[in-house]
C-alpha cells in the first residue's frame, strides 16, 4: 500500500475522527482534515518540485509536519528526513549522499533552534523552501481545487515498491547512510507490530521521538495515523522535566522510548503521570534491568523491551504481556526470516541477519551498496545475538563494541553491566583503545565523579567476572554525548576515550 493511498482510504474505513494529531502547539487536525490539507499542500508545491525525486525534510515533530510528509507522498516524492540535531557536518553529508536539491523547513523553526549560520551554508548549493512563504499562496482557487480533488479521488499511478522515506544512521560509529524504505516495508511493518501488540482502537499515543528517528517516524507517527489511533506530538524527547505530566495531562496510554530518555524523565516523574499509560515500550538500545525494576516498583508501570534497526522500517521484535521475559526483547515477528551465523573467537551468539517484506531496499552512500550489510536480502544486523529454546531473541551487543583482548572477544555491552550496577544514577560506557601488549585494553568513561576502580573491580570479581573485562582505567566526564534519537553518542565517546 502506497502511504497516501493509506492515509486517503483511513478515512473510507475508519470514519471520521476528529483531533487524529495534535500537537504542543494547540495545533490539531481530523483525519479528513489531514488528508485535506496533505492535498492542498501538494497542489502548492507541484510546480515547485516538478524536477525533484527526493525532497529533504528538516522540521519539529507537529500537525504542520504531518501536512507535509504526506503531501509528498501524494505528488509521489520521496521525503529525505533531515536529522537536524547532528550537527552541519553530517546534515551536509545526509544531503550529498540523497542528492537533495532542495529541502524544506520553516523560518521560526530554524530561529528556535539557532540553526541560522548552518542554514547559510546549506543555501550554498541546495534550494532552501519555507512554510511561512507557501502559506501565501493559498487562494480560494487552490483550496477549490484541492476539495474537488479529496471528494473525487485522483488516479494517479502510485507503486508500493517506490522509495518513500530516507532516513539516516546515527552517526554513532561513521558517516550516515541513507537508508531508503519503500512503502511496502513501512505497511509490512505495521502489520507486523499490530499482530503482536493488541492495541485497542481508544488508545492514544504520545510520540516524543523525532520523525528522522526510525520509531517516531515509523511507529510514533504512521502507525497511529494509519490505523486510527489519536497521537500527541511533541517537538523533542529533551525536555525531561515536562514530558511525564504531559503524557498525564494529554491522557496518552502508549508511549515509546529508550532506555537513556526513560532513566531522565524517572528523576522528575511521579506514579500519577503514567496512570493512563498501557503500554510503555522501549527501543533503539538496550533496556538496564534498573530502569525496568524502578519504573515498576515506582511508577506501577512495566515496560516492554523491543529491538528494531532503522533497515527494518524498524520494529524487528518485541516483549508483549503474553509473550515476556525480561532481558530479551521479545520473539521476532513471525513474518520475519533470520539466521545468526557463529562469528570466530565469540564463545556465545553470532552475528544477526534478517529478511523480510519490512527490509530496507537498501542505502543510499557515497561509494557501491556495503554488500556485507546487505546482499541477497538477507540485512547483515551488525548485531551478536542470540535465540533460547523459547525462542526470545537476546541482544548481546554491536559486533563493533567488542574488544579482542588476549585472544578473547570481550563484550563491552556486558563490562558496563557493572558500572551500571554499582553507580545506577550514573551513566557509565565502556570504550577499548590500543594496546601494545594485549591488543586491546578498556577503558570506563563516566559522569560519576566519585567513581572508583578498586570498587568496581572487586564487584566484578564477586560476580565472577575475568581480569580481561576489567577497565584499566577510569575518565571522568561532566556530560555524556547523547544523539537526538536517544542514544548514547559512541563516536563521541570514542574520541574522548583516546584524547
């Protein structure tokens, strides 16, 4: 199913709902009135973008952004979503490895968040459109046209295997890549998750994380508005204090989120703002047993662990209340092939690889496709897994973050469990840096500044844990770098730990 097709035919099966988006903004729309709108929209910019394939996106979670995406869609464009907290080095790279010849965004927007300077730069060489000036073209003729054109579908020849969206890596171990998804791997994918997840038609989503992060787009925002559920958005996961009473207050009951966002918004929430919530889920890292632990004793509320990768439009697996055990992340959706192949030197799992309806078509970069992450339609995961006789697929780590000390692979996922464990309102990350006699050494970054080797050692040797996944040594840093998606910045990290 083409995306606008969907959007279109929402209203034909559901009936009309009022108040589908809504926004912090004050901003709201109907189902009829966003396709509506999505419509008028796209009869604005035909002309504008007659010449473009992939148009760039660089906006705030709200209603207006909503228009936009779909409107698009609708004049059969590509949306290249920009994720605009990485920084104008990977911004500009995002742009030349899609091509973009022009993107759109809004003048308030871009003063809010300070981006003018980058802005300068990115005219350079792409065409840079604001909302602000579209709006001045809405005339009676438009909007004429625009409802003859909602009351009277228009056939217009529309392929599911088209591009839809590009969205871009994180960043956290290279450059970004463009990973292109079509129509048909973010539909599967939906279907999918509701196959598991038995939400029910008044549920209300608030939806926090940004449309350039593989879950707010895919599941944050199109599953709601695709399959008639309400959804609250809001421009940013960052603002820990308000974002708990504002789940209470708009009387959201599913929320999606990471482990790193869920431990802040812990330090200001109480029990009383998650009373509506029914489902909490947790992606896109690993989910620490005490962030599961705290938020059920404190907040009565128990979250479900899930494992997704943007290549898979991006929901993989997840825990449902039928279906849990804590620790993994859930059974991988049946629809879903995969096979873990035994990686030389690793003692336990292998290295993950996924086929389905939901994978990626495949990236967008600078050099050929990296056949060794996609070949065949199997997706080469990166990850080092493993499934139990139950089959509950556990995530042991980035095959990237292990270290080979002495011979032995050591997962520095697994050498943070004890940092974690000891100093729980800490951040704590482990990084492996070169060393002439073992290959490897680790060393502990963290923001824990009374933080002590000897202590963590011992706990470590209690725990029956070997010499070689103890840190030779501990930095100490004010702030941990964190990526507008929620993760934990490894990139970052890494320079810090060899400075």
């Amino acid at each position: 199913m083409h995306l606008f097709e969907e959007l279109y035919d929402a209203v034909k099966k559901f009936g009309f709902k009022s108040n589908i988006v809504e926004d912090s903004f004050n901003n709201s729309i109907s189902n009829l009135g966003l396709v509506y709108k999505s419509i008028l929209l796209s009869i604005l910019y035909k002309k504008k973008l007659e010449k473009e394939k992939t148009v760039a996106i660089m906006m705030p979670n709200t209603v207006t952004t909503s228009v936009l995406f779909f409107a698009l869609q609708n004049l059969n464009k590509t949306a290249s979503i920009i994720n605009f907290t990485s920084g104008i080095t990977n911004i500009k790279s995002s742009l030349e490895v899609s091509k973009i010849k022009t993107i759109i965004t809004s003048k308030t927007f871009i003063e809010q968040i300070n981006m003018q300077e980058n802005i300068k730069i990115i005219k350079k060489n792409i065409n840079v459109l604001y909302l602000e000036d579209i709006k001045s073209e809405i005339n009676i003729s438009s909007k004429i046209e625009a409802l003859k054109k909602l009351l009277f579908k228009e056939k217009i020849e529309r392929n599911e295997n088209n591009v839809a969206v590009i969205l871009y890596t994180s960043g956290t171990e290279g450059n970004p890549k463009g990973v292109m998804l079509t129509h048909k791997n973010l539909y599967e994918n939906r279907k999918q998750i509701l196959n598991v997840l038995n939400i029910q038609k008044n549920e209300k989503f608030f939806t926090c994380l940004p449309f350039f992060h593989s879950f707010g787009l895919g599941v944050g925002v199109l599953l709601p508005i695709l399959n008639n559920f309400k959804v609250f958005l809001y421009p940013t996961p960052l603002h820990y204090k308000n974002i708990p009473s504002l789940i209470e207050s708009t009387g959201s009951s599913v929320f999606f989120s990471t482990d790193t966002f869920l431990k802040k918004y812990s330090k200001y929430a109480v029990k009383e703002n998650f009373k509506n919530i029914k489902y909490l889920i947790a992606g896109a890292e690993k989910l620490d047993e005490e962030t599961y632990t705290y938020y059920k004793n404190n907040f009565d509320t128990k979250i479900l662990e899930g494992y997704g990768v943007t290549e898979s439009s991006p929901a993989v697996s997840v825990n449902t209340f039928e279906d849990f055990k804590l620790g993994s992340v859930g059974k991988i959706f049946s629809e879903i092939e995969y096979k873990i192949e035994k990686i030389d030197g690793y003692s336990k799992g292998g290295l993950l690889f996924l086929k389905g309806k939901n994978i990626m078509l495949g990236y967008q970069v600078k050099k050929d496709i990296n056949k060794k992450d996609f070949h065949n339609g199997w997706y080469n995961t990166g990850d080092v897994a493993f499934v139990d006789n139950e089959g509950y697929l556990f995530i042991l780590g980035r095959l990237k973050r292990f270290a080979k000390i002495a011979g032995e692979m050591i997962s520095l996922a697994q050498v943070e469990n004890f940092p974690k464990k000891l100093w729980p309102e800490n951040y704590s990350a482990v990084c492996n840096i070169k060393d002439v006699n073992k290959g490897e050494t680790l060393i502990l970054l963290t923001d824990n500044k009374k933080a002590d080797l000897i202590e963590l050692m011992k706990l470590m040797k209690e725990e029956g844990q070997s010499s070689l996944y103890f840190p030779k040594k501990i930095k100490i840093i004010n702030e941990f770098p964190i990526l507008g998606s929620g993760k934990i910045d490894f990139k970052k990290l890494q320079e810090l730990a060899e400075s």
